[in-house]
C-alpha cells in the first residue's frame, strides 16, 4: 500500500509573527516623528515669515507718517539735550491730525491714536529689544535746533506668531528684531 505522505502546510510562527510586527511598527513611528516634525518646521517658517510681513509692513508704514509728519514730541526736557528715549512718539500728519504711536509694555503691543482718540493695535508680541543687561528704547528721537526732529529710530522685538497655533506649539518662532530709522522730509529740505 502506498502510503502518501501529506506535508502540512505551515502557518507563521508566533515568534515570526511577533518579530514583524515589532518591524513595522518601529517603522511606523520613525515615519510618523520623521512627518511631525516636518510639519513642526513647516508651521516654524509660517509664523516667521507671517510675522516678518506684517511687522514690516507696520513698520514701513510708521516711517512713512513720520517723513511726512511735523511738529514732533516729546520734546527733550534740557535745550542742550538732542536725544529724547521715548515709548511713544507724536507728531501731526498732512491734515493736522495728531498721531501717537506708542509701545505698550504691560501689553506687549504697538498702538496707534488720532487726535486723542481710542488706540487701535498696531502689532501684536512687540517688546523692547534686550541689550546686555538693560533694554534698548524703542523710540529714540534726535532732535537739532531746538524742537526740529532729524532723525526717528525705533527698535523692537517681535515674537512669531500667526494666531494659528495651539498651547501646545506656542513659542517656537524666533522672535524678529525691527531696526529702522527715517528722517522727516522737513529735515532733508
């Protein structure tokens, strides 16, 4: 009698089961931390560049009132002095209205106001920017001739933020330092 002999077919091992999974699974997480932090740097570059464009534009936009601007202040409290440090600064614009740009520091803001009135939020994140162990001003008016401005700077820091972001990935954009200077029209004619 011929005896046939059947093979069994085999299955995977328990062992050989477990390894694989243990495979893919160092796989996966390696692939999904490898994809988070693609995203982490890709939200990274958005709040920067996002930041980088509107406190420019801000800033842009207070050097251009200020060369059209006249009748400056504060002024400095000695005549002998030419340098005024300042959180704020004022000055009438083409129609005569008066504008104050000023720096909140309790608020971390920039605001501005017309003629006295409410003050609208310029830019948001804004503090003054370190210098060793003191703080740079962030306006610095120098004037000539008495009450005549030459010169405006301001210098501020601005943290990265697009107002996009969660609690738990607040924080991670470099802040970005504003350095401008401008001179008013009336002091180059």
């Amino acid at each position: 009698m011929n005896r046939t002999v059947r093979r069994r077919r085999r299955g995977f091992s328990l062992v050989e089961l477990i390894l694989s999974l243990a495979i893919v699974s160092a796989l996966l997480v390696a692939t999904f931390v490898a994809l988070r932090v693609c995203f982490d740097s890709y939200r990274s570059t958005v709040e920067e560049s996002s930041t980088q464009v509107v406190a420019r534009l801000v800033m842009h936009r207070v050097l251009a009132m200020v060369r059209t601007g006249e009748e400056f202040g504060p002024l400095p409290d000695d005549p002998r002095q030419v340098t005024v440090f300042s959180d704020e600064v004022t000055f009438l614009d083409d129609d005569g209205r008066e504008i104050r740009v000023a720096f909140d520091g309790e608020r971390g803001t920039l605001t501005y106001a017309v003629d006295g009135g409410e003050a609208h939020v310029l830019l948001a994140g804004v503090r003054r920017t370190p210098d060793g162990d003191s703080t740079v001003p962030p306006f610095t008016l120098e004037y000539e001739s008495g009450v005549r401005l030459y010169r405006f700077s301001m210098d501020l820091t601005v943290e990265a933020d697009d107002d996009l972001g969660t609690a738990i990935d607040a924080g991670d954009g470099r802040p970005l330092r504003l350095v401008a200077s401008a001179m008013p029209r009336s002091a180059t004619w």
